[in-house]
C-alpha cells in the first residue's frame, strides 16, 4: 500500500522562497509602473496648468481698453464705492480707467515695487520678484439687457453702459435708472460688465482665516465681484511670472521697444505685452535636482546671471518655461 507524501518542510521553505523572490519582482514591476504613471501625470499637470495660465492673462489683455470706441479720458462715472477692498487698491484705483494697462516690475519684497497701491496685498501674500499687472475694461463679452440690470441681483454689480463710439457711462445696477436717463437707449447702446483685474503671483493656493498658508505657489487675481475688491486663486504650480511692454513711441502702431514696467513712461502707448512664466509640478521628483538652474525669461531676466534660479529647497520640482506676446487690440489700427 503506497503511502501520499507531502512536502518535506526544505520544499516548502524553497517554495516560499522562490515565490517571495517573484512577489518582489511584480511589486518592483508594480512600483515602477506607479512612477511612471506618476511622472506622466505630473507632466501634463504641469504643461495644463502653464497654458491655462497663460490663456486666462492673454484673454484679458486682449480686452483691455475696451470701451466700446469710446476714449478711456472720455469714460464718465457714476457713484463708484466698494465695501470690502485691499489698502490702496480703493475704489478710486479700481475705477481709473484712464491706466487701463498698468504693470509693476517685482522686487524682492512687495513694500518695494514701484508705485504700488500701498496694503493692496500683504507681504506674505507676495511672490518675491514676479510682476503683477493691472487690467482695466468693458466686458463686451458679457451684455446685459436694461430690464435685467434693475433686477435686485445686480444691485451691487458694476457694469459700463455705451453708445457705441459716442458715449460710455460706469454705474453700480442699484443706479440702472439714472444709467438709463444718463444714455438712453439708442441703436448701439449696450450695458457691459465692468471688470478690474490685477494679476499676481502668491506662494500658497490655500488662506485660512485670511492668512496664506504653505502651500503651492499660484497665479491668483484680485477682481472685481459685485462691490468687493477681492482675491480669487486661478492656477497652482506657477512659480514666476514677468511681463516686458511693447511701446509705440512714434504713434504709428508698430512696436519701437519692449520694456520692463519701470522704463515704461505712457502707458497709453502700450500696444503689445510679452508674458514669461514659469510652471512647476505639483509633487516632487526623487530623482531630480534642479537647485541652482537657470530659467531666462522677459521682462528683466533675460541675462545670464539675472534669471530666475531655482532654489535648494524647490529642486525636486519639475518646470517649463511658457513665452508668448500678446496684442492689445483695442489699441491697434482701426
């Protein structure tokens, strides 16, 4: 009579052995396909969150100045206050359609830009020498009929009613009737949101308690909602932002020279803005160091020895460089 026989306790530590062998084998397989998948990810996070960027400033560049053919001088205002708005960035600002475009090179500290409303962003709040860019404009995009602009859910809202090529009237929709008596209705006569934005660069996505926390540094804007000058987050992951101005000094529209916002003496001959900003990957990379390279970049940092350097503690991070030139045309030939 055959007797079964098992496995002898060496086959089985040899099996365990081997399967323990080919377990690590799929993990490390496993691992390095979580990677890579990670690594691809990042990538298009990044590349996504420079184009977006860098669509959402051109887009508003590209509407900047507009008052429906009327002379930014000739704009007239009706009662314009704001409830809640950052320092010197009042309403008397805000509502200076006169510098429809107004950058502001950055320094190492916001205390220390040139000609910057004083208070208007915290010192924490600030990306140490990115630039900041102010957007002035009636929204043709957004058109609001004279029946809607008196209903209570535009009371606080600021829009800009024209006549085209004749006429352009700023008022709050709690002031639809006297904006009416102001420009009647005509033939080319539309009511426009008023919109106000200021472009910048803060080291966190997140505030608490109205305090920027660690976090990602992001492109954010202080806008214009209703009757407040408030701060809106767009974009994480963009490390540094610059603008250079293309300028018509000879009033012929073409570009005579690209300057930084300090060599810019009238802005109303601004007709062209490059933007230079830098996207970096929201998680680090192991395996990368980036401490000490050198991105170049318009708008003051386009020398060796000048640009922006990555630092020690940022080297895990991924990045990429996004350019493009921007025409203003509101500005150009007609």
């Amino acid at each position: 009579m055959n007797k079964n026989q098992g496995f002898s306790l060496v086959e089985l530590m040899i099996a365990m052995g081997l399967s323990l062998i080919l377990m690590l084998g799929i993990l490390e397989v496993f691992n390095s396909h979580k990677q890579s998948f990670e690594l691809i990810q990042g990538s298009n996070e990044l590349q996504e969150n420079g184009r977006v960027s860098g669509a959402l400033i051109a887009e508003s560049l590209r509407m900047a100045d507009h008052w429906a053919g009327v002379a930014a001088e000739d704009v007239e205002f009706g009662n314009t206050t704001l409830i809640s708005s950052p320092g010197a960035c009042n309403a008397a600002w805000v509502f200076n359609s006169t510098e429809a475009i107004r950058g502001y090179e950055g320094k190492s500290t916001i205390d220390r830009v040139n000609n910057f409303p004083v208070e208007c962003i915290d010192p924490e709040e600030y990306v140490e020498n990115s630039d900041l860019l102010m957007l002035r404009y009636a929204d043709g995009r957004s058109l609001t009929n004279d029946v809607d602009i008196s209903q209570v859910r535009n009371s606080k809202q600021y829009f800009v009613r024209v006549t085209t090529g004749l006429s352009a009237y700023v008022f709050n929709g709690s002031n639809s009737t006297q904006a009416v008596i102001k420009i009647p209705p005509l033939s080319g006569t539309y009511n426009m949101h008023y919109r106000a934005e200021l472009y910048f660069l803060r080291p966190c996505s997140n505030k608490v308690n109205g305090r920027c926390i660690a976090g990602l540094p992001t492109l954010t804007r202080l806008t214009l909602n209703g009757n407040k000058f408030t701060q809106q987050a767009l974009v994480e992951g963009i490390e540094q932002l610059k603008f250079s101005y293309g300028v018509d000094q000879s009033g012929n529209q073409e570009i005579d020279q690209y300057r930084t916002a300090n060599a810019v003496t009238d802005w109303g001959a601004v007709i062209s803005v490059r933007l230079s900003l830098i996207a970096r990957s929201l998680k680090e990379d192991a395996n990368l160091d980036e401490s000490g390279k050198e991105y170049l970049m318009d708008g003051g940092m386009e020398a060796l020895g000048s640009g922006y350097v990555v630092s020690f503690s940022d080297k895990r991070f991924r990045r990429k460089l996004y350019q493009r030139e921007v025409y203003i045309r509101n500005r150009g030939k007609s």
